[in-house]
C-alpha cells in the first residue's frame, strides 16, 4: 500500500467517524427537542445516508479496478448504479408512507455523508501537511 492509498484510507475513516458522530449528535437533538419520532427519523436518514456512502465507495472501486487496462465495467456495477437511487427513493417513500416518523427529521438525517465529508474537508485543510 502506497502512501496515496494510505492517505485515503485514513480519511474515508474519518468520514465514518464524522457520520457516526453527526447520526449520534443528530439523533440525540432531535429526540431531546422534539420528541423519539424526531430522533429516530433522524438516525433513519442518517442509516440510509451511510448505506447510500458505502454503497457509492463500492462503485467508485469496482469501476477503479479495471482503470489501468480499461475493460469495461461488469453490467451489474451498471445496473447497480441505476438502480441505487430508485431503491432508495422506494425505501423513503414506504417509510413515510407506512411509518409514523418525522418525514422532515428522515430527510436531514439523509445529509449525513455529505456533513461528514464537508467536515473531513474542513480537517484536511486545517492540517494540511506539505
């Protein structure tokens, strides 16, 4: 492992950490403010907003394995990248359709990723080693 692949390494840890931190934080506000339908829509979001992370870090190395001899991607990688947003867009829909959770709790929760990977950026410029 090269120190490029270190470095990101390190990194996509700390959005993990970022995220888990963010849900905890979250979660915890909204159900001391507004009750457990707030906290525990909010932690929902959050588990979807992970699940859609990690589901694009798997993308984003399935299509970097073939980048230095350039074959195509499989067609379940294709698919899937269709498809992710579709099942998740379902996913919401029946929750907010059958769940008693708050629908605008769910829906901040689901800015997870991208508070932790704003945040991981905020880090690495202020520690930013040349």
């Amino acid at each position: 492992m090269d120190r490029d692949e270190r470095f990101f390494e390190r990194a996509l840890g700390r959005i993990a950490l970022w995220m888990a931190l963010a849900a905890a934080a979250g979660g915890a506000a909204g159900w001391a403010v507004a009750g457990w339908r707030w906290g525990a829509g909010f932690l929902l979001g959050a588990a979807a907003s992970a699940l859609n992370f990690r589901w694009l870090k798997q993308l984003v190395e399935a299509l970097g394995e073939g980048a230095g001899s350039r074959p195509r991607p499989k067609a379940r990688v294709a698919i899937f990248l269709g498809l992710r947003y579709g099942l998740l867009a379902l996913a919401t829909y029946v929750i907010f359709i059958t769940s008693a959770l708050s629908v605008p709790a769910v829906l901040a929760g689901l800015f997870v990723a991208v508070a932790a990977v704003i945040v991981e950026i905020l880090f690495e410029l202020m520690y930013a080693r040349n």
